[in-house]
C-alpha cells in the first residue's frame, strides 16, 4: 500500500508539472492519423479511404469489385502526408476494376476550371497503353469524357502516365513501387489544360469541349481493358479542386 500511495503521489506530480495545457498539447502530438491532415487542396472533395471504406457519400465500384478498405502500410516509399495505412486498391487483371464518383451536378468547364489531385502506387505493370482514369459527364468511362488518363508501360519497369483528349499530352514518366502525386488541371481555355506529376513539368493536353462538363470522376483500370494488362494499381487522397 505504500508502494502504491508513493506512484500515486508521483504521477500527481508530474502532472501538476505539466498543467492541464501541457498535458492536452502531449496527448495531441500522439494523436491518430487523419486525411485532413493532407496537404492537397481540397473545396470540392477529399477522400482518403479511412473510414473502413470511403468517407465521403457518392462513391461505387461498378466493374471488379476494388477495395477501397485497402491496407498499405508496405507501401512507404515517398509515402504523402495525411496516408493513414489505408488506400483503395483497382489493381487489374485482363479486365475493367475501377471506382466511381458522382458530384450529383455538372462544373461547367467552359467558365470554371478543375484540378484533380491523386496519389497512385504503380507497380508490376505488364506491356501496355491502359485506361486508367476518366473524367466527365457520363457514368459510363470512356464516353462524354473530357479527359482520359492512360498508363504506358514497356513490361519492364519504364512506365509513363499521358492524357488524353482531342489533343494529348506528352508521356510522363513515374517510377514503379512508390507513390506518385497526378495533378490534371481541366482549364475553361481547353487548350490549356495540363497534366503534371509529382509537382514537375505541365504537360500540356487539349480536354474535350462542347458540352462535355466535369461531373463523374473513374479511376482505376476503366475501360478497355484487356488479357495481358495488368497492373498493380492503389490510389490514395482524391481531391478535386476548383481554383
């Protein structure tokens, strides 16, 4: 019993040394992870995929069953800030695997522009020009898209990320096995739209015009999708921008 009166008294201590102030700030600095924590900029949307699953409302997995539950914690070269552990994985195999967002309305883009932020772990991508993301007022990807991201790879390591549209950009190259940050910047002056990896050189692409707007987001292996590509392909934070 005296041991025990002795730790009590010491403990008693400390924390009066510490004060309420000091103690909370204590507990703070070994406070969980969160996706707000993400250095992305973020008015219009940020997923982080921590909540067991998505945290934000309008998501589906509409070919491939993804897991957007997915635990990267082996996954830790250039890992971003605001990455819990978890990311959504649609890697594919020979066939459409992918996520899909729904704003519920239109961006026109001819008097609003758009920035689309992710980032992706590439890894063990097979010899192909791959759909990897599509943007644009059809749920169905592919169609009514203002822009299309596609993955090049040789089969042996050399791997590139391009966009398209009615005028595509040039090839960026990423490395495999880390993560990478894509920015595609959809600009109401079409021409202008660019896509740039981990802050480097815009590359300049020209999005779809018309009356092709910004409103259903897909990423992962979206369509055309064949036997022999394969990707391991995990993303993580998806921010949509309007700046």
């Amino acid at each position: 019993m005296k041991t025990l009166a002795i730790l009590l008294l010491s403990c008693s201590a400390c924390f009066g040394q510490l004060g309420n102030v000091g103690f909370l700030a204590s507990l703070k600095s070994v406070s969980a992870c969160s996706t707000a924590d993400s250095l992305l900029p973020h008015d219009t949307l940020l997923e982080g995929f921590q909540n067991g699953g998505f945290e934000t409302a309008n998501w589906t997995s509409p070919a491939g069953s993804p897991d957007p539950d997915f635990d990267t914690s082996a996954l830790t070269s250039n890992k971003p800030v605001g990455n819990c552990n978890k990311g959504g994985d649609c890697s594919y195999t020979g066939s459409a695997r992918y996520f899909q967002h729904d704003l519920g309305s239109n961006i026109d883009l001819d008097t609003a522009a758009v920035d689309v932020y992710f980032y992706v772990w590439v890894a063990s991508a097979t010899s192909q020009t791959s759909r990897t993301g599509s943007w644009g007022t059809s749920a169905t990807p592919g169609s009514s898209f203002c822009g299309v991201l596609r993955l090049t790879s040789n089969g042996s390591g050399t791997t590139s990320f391009l966009m398209e549209g009615a005028v595509n950009s040039a090839a960026i190259s990423i490395t495999e096995g880390q993560w990478s940050l894509v920015k595609i910047h959809f600009d109401t002056t079409a021409a202008s739209s660019y896509l740039q990896i981990n802050g480097g050189t815009q590359e300049a692409f020209t999005r779809s015009a018309g009356n092709i707007d910004f409103r259903y987001s897909h990423i992962g292996g979206t369509h055309g999708i064949t036997g022999g590509e394969n990707a391991t392909f995990v993303v993580d934070q998806y921010a949509i921008n309007t700046p």
